[in-house]
C-alpha cells in the first residue's frame, strides 16, 4: 500500500501555475494580507515561495481543471 507524501511548495506552484485565472492575485492577497505584486512574484516564480501563499493558493486553485487553448 502506497503512503501519500506532502506536496513542497515548488510542487504546488508546478500544480497552481497552469490553473491560474483573472483575479486569482488580488483574491488571494486580500486573503492572506500580502501586496497583490508579491503574490504575483510567488505564483510565477520569481520569488522564492512563501508557504502560507502558496499553501492559500493551492487551497482554492488546485482542484481547478487547466485552461487548455482549442
């Protein structure tokens, strides 16, 4: 029987990335309480992952479908 591991942060954002919509940083900074630019640089990746960000994110966004272009 396989155990389940915990998710690291840059798995999450692997996960969060392709399922990000509009709106989705100025949600989640009036929920977590950060500036809408930080969470922006969090979820893309050009700063170094905070957890409670991308734990908020991966809560809300990660059972989203991805977008996929027809």
């Amino acid at each position: 029987m396989a155990t389940k591991t915990k998710l690291t942060p840059k798995q999450k954002l692997k996960v969060i990335t392709p399922r990000l919509k509009r709106g989705d940083f100025a949600n989640l900074s009036r929920i977590t309480g950060y500036d809408p630019s930080h969470v922006r640089r969090v979820l893309i990746g050009e700063s170094n992952p905070n957890v409670s960000i991308v734990n908020e994110a991966y809560k809300r966004i990660g059972r989203r479908k991805t977008s996929t272009a027809k």
